[in-house]
C-alpha cells in the first residue's frame, strides 16, 4: 500500500441552511493544514456534526466552497474517513469483516483484506477479537473496530464525529491516546467533533470554538504540546490552565 | 444453568398448559353433559384420528404439498415485491393499495372467481394458499428494506460503496429479520389458505379441506371433524417449526431475536 499522506483541507465562507430550516452554518472559513489535529467544540445546535458531514460530502454546502487537497468532498473519499457517534458495524459481520469491509466494497482479493483487517485489530489490541460479532463486543471495543476499520485504507483525512462520546471516561482517555498513537505510526489530518473540552485539548493542536445560532468560527485556541503525547499530559498544570482557558471560552460563547 | 436443563423447563410451560386444557376439556363435558355430537371427548378425538390415520395422513401429506406450493411463492413473491415497492416513494404510493387488495378482499370471493379461471382443484387452492401468505410477507419485507440504519448508509456512501453493494451488503441482510418475520406469519397461514381451498373448491378427497365436507355431513363423525382440526394443527405447526429453525440458524449470531441465553 502506498505511503499515506496527510490531506489539506480548505473550508471557504461556508454557509448551510437545510431546506425550510434557520441558517446552521452562517459564513464559516476554517483551514486544515497536512497533519492538523482540529478539534471541534461548542453549544448543541452550533452546526458542529453538519461541518464534518459537509467535509465528507454527506451534505452540500448551500454557499461557499470546502475541497479537500483541492478537490470537492465527493472526489476526495479515496482519502478520507469518517466515523460515526455509533460504532455502525455491520452486526451480521465479525469484527474483522467489518474492518475488512472498505477493501471488500473496493473488490480487494480476500486474502489481502483478512491480513490488512488483522494488522488493523492488533494495532487497536483487538486481535483475539477478530472473529466475534458485535453484539459480543462492548462499547468501547466496538469503537475500537469502528476505529480500525476508518484505518483500513489509509486515510489522508479522518473525520471523527464525537465518537467516544458514549464511553466511560476510561475508556475515553485509552482510546485517546490510542488514536494519537496510530496517528503517529500512519500520519493523518484530523477534525474531531467533541463536547468534551479536556478531550479536546489533549488531542488537537488546535481547538475551534464555534457559536451557535447560527454556526460560526468564534474562536480559535491553538494548544502548543508537543506530539507524541502521553497519558500524564493531562497531569501537567499547562494542560490543565488551557482546558481551563478553553472551557472560559466556551462559556462565552454558550448561548442559554 | 446448562443447555440440557433450559430446553427442560422451556418445554414444561406448554405442556401444562396442555394437561390444564385437556382437564377443562373434560370438565366441561362432565359438568355440562354435552353430547358427543358437539363436543367429543379427547379420547375419541385421538381414536378418530387413529381410526382414519391412513386417509388422514395422506391428507395432510397433499395438503401440505399445496400449501408448501403457495408459501414458496408467497415468501419468493413477497421479497420480490417487497423490493419494487422500497425502491421508491412514489412506487410505493402507486402500487400499496393494489397489493392490499390482494389482502382485502375476502377468499370466498377469490374462489369462484378462480374457478372460473382455472377450474376446482390444485391451481386454484394454490392461489388461494398464496395469496393468502402473500401480503405479511410483503409488508414486512418491505418495512425492513425501508428501514435501514441511516449511519450505516452514510458509512456506504463515504466508502464509495455502489448502488449493487449497498443493496447485498447492507439492505438485504438488514431486512432479513423482517423478511423472516413475515415468512414466520406466512407459515401459519398458507396451510390455512389450502384447507380453505380444498373445502370450498376441492376436488381431492385425500385432502384434509374435503375430509371436512365428508364428516361434518355425517352427525355420528364429530370426533373425526376435530380429529382434522388436530391434523391441521400439526400441519401448521411443522411449517411454523421448519421456519422457525430456519430463522434460527441464519440470525442466531446477531440478532437480538435470535439471542440465544449466555
């Protein structure tokens, strides 16, 4: 498989209104540069998931442009992916179908899919799991094959949709330094939509607040730590002064 | 608890419930003397059914054929135009009322008219067996096809999935449920659809529809009237189990259904 490479990704004075609704995205302007680690915050109804659904092409937008390396959304998902606020596995699928899944939609020879879904499930410590169903799974485990599976192709591009939202804390922190980790072995460009501010900040180099009503750039916290990062970032008192700064400025903009 | 002791108790419920019946059967008959001629006791059921066992047996073999004939095309014909009918909106709009009326119009109106076309006998019990078991399937086929799972799509969509492999890969197998859902429905009431058949447009006295006509003209045969009943229930039942096993081996790995106790 080719050598990946971290995508670009420009968003230009984006507008969104669905048909009959208010504006969602009012003006939006947001760069991605190769290897960004964008994080998403702000008040319910900001318009976060509809920014990420526009970068994948699940939505268009009703003004402004967004490409991705240059091209529009639609062009680009051979170098992009996108996982959902639900793990969406296949239940009728194992685990490792499921992470075979985007090699098997693009004719793949089954022996190549099953080595490149088993590398993909020992990278997320799942290996012995590879012929359960999900149902046999817990949460956190079928995020990790969810996770797995968004890797399979190599993405330049990863859009990640509050996916550890429904986790424990626990489990939340391991796979959010699980995800830094594969980043660092296979380099990606990320935007990460959360509402949790210290999961933003551990993940991203830079923390996008958006307002709401309707959906704007309202300010834009660019966090200094170097990657790799480790665990015991989040015990680290410049860590814990910028969630602190980050959650002040989230407040500011969170409309009651 | 082991397997061996589940299946144990999960076969006690039925068969008290059974023994509790068969003792109201009895009950009744005693407390209210009713006559044999309109409620035969158990034990002269089962002795009219042992009594006729030959013909009996051959009716239910011949009856099944039939009905198995209508299920297989009902439970073909369903999913097929389950498929038409999700594919869209306004297909659906303009052709769910027509399949209803399929649903709507009552079998004793469907025969004669069968009759006409096609004469008393085989073909059309076999339309009335099908026609019949045709509509749950439909609908719930179709309910399932139209229900996929929204994330799921997307997921597809961002794969670059086609048109083809977003229908095998995900539509059909996540409708299976329903579809096998309608087939379970459909099993009971295709041999119920032939029975009526045969009763109504029956020309095959080795036919449990036309045992029927033959012992409820004779007074004295009460007990062989139920013992058709009894038959029927059997016959029923082998169709139900069979889907049932069937439903059984293709869901038991993921769906909540077919979840078997761990």
């Amino acid at each position: 498989m080719n050598a990946p490479r971290a995508a670009s990704v420009a968003i230009e004075n984006v507008s969104k209104r669905f048909a009959g609704g208010p504006e969602v995205l009012a003006g939006v302007s947001l760069t991605g540069r190769p290897g960004d680690f964008v994080a998403l915050i702000g008040p319910s109804g900001c318009g976060k998931t509809t920014l990420l659904r526009l970068l994948a092409g699940l939505t268009l937008p009703s003004a402004g442009a967004v490409t991705i390396d240059g091209v529009i959304p639609a062009e680009a998902r051979e170098r992009l992916a996108f996982i959902f606020q639900e793990p969406t596995l296949l239940p009728w699928l194992t685990a490792r179908q499921n992470v075979e899944l985007p090699l098997r939609l693009r004719g793949a020879a089954a022996e190549a899919r099953q080595t490149r879904a088993l590398e993909l499930l020992r990278l997320v410590g799942l290996e012995g799991a590879a012929a359960q169903f999900p149902r046999q799974l817990s949460g956190g485990m079928k995020m990790r094959v969810s996770l797995a599976r968004a890797l399979t192709r190599q993405p330049g591009l990863l859009l990640l949709d509050e996916p550890f939202g429904a986790l424990d804390e626990l489990t939340r922190n391991r796979l959010n330094e699980d995800l830094l980790r594969l980043r660092e072995e296979s380099p990606f460009t990320a935007f990460f939509v959360t509402h949790s501010v210290s999961e933003a900040v551990f993940l991203s180099n830079r923390v996008i607040v958006l307002a709401a009503n309707p959906g704007r750039v309202a300010a834009e916290i660019m966090v200094p730590f170097p990657y790799p990062r480790r665990a015991e970032l989040r015990e680290s008192l410049d860590y814990q002064k910028l969630v602190a700064h980050a959650n002040a400025a989230l407040r500011t903009y969170q409309t009651a | 608890m082991s397997a061996p002791d589940q299946k144990k108790i999960l076969w006690l419920p039925p068969a008290l419930t059974g023994a509790a019946l068969v003792a109201l059967w009895y009950a009744a008959i005693a407390i209210f003397k009713i006559p044999g001629y309109v409620l035969p006791a158990p034990q002269a059921v089962i002795a009219a059914a042992w009594r006729e066992r030959a013909s009996l047996g051959h009716a239910m073999l011949h009856t099944g054929e039939t009905a198995l004939l209508g299920f297989a095309a009902a439970a073909a014909g369903g999913a097929a135009v389950a498929l038409v009918l999700a594919s869209s909106r306004w297909v659906k709009a303009a052709l769910y009322p027509w399949v209803l009326v399929l649903q709507m119009v009552p079998v004793v109106v469907m025969i004669p008219i069968f009759v006409i076309w096609w004469g008393a006998g085989r073909p059309s019990i076999t339309a009335i067996a099908f026609i019949i078991a045709f509509f749950p399937v439909a609908a719930s086929t179709t309910l399932g096809l139209v229900s996929t799972d929204r994330g799921m799509l997307d997921l597809f969509t961002v794969l670059q999935a086609s048109k083809a492999q977003e229908i095998f890969l995900l539509r059909l197998p996540s409708a299976l449920p329903y579809f096998l859902a309608g087939v379970k429905i459909a099993a009971t009431l295709a041999p119920i659809g032939a029975i009526t058949g045969e009763f109504l447009a029956g020309t095959n006295p080795e036919t449990l529809g036309y045992l029927l006509i033959v012992y409820r003209a004779d007074p004295g045969k009460m007990p062989e009237v139920f013992a058709v009943a009894l038959a029927s229930y059997f016959l029923g039942l082998l169709f139900v189990g069979v889907v049932q096993w069937l439903s059984w081996r293709l869901l038991r790995d993921w769906h909540e259904s077919e979840r078997g106790a761990e």
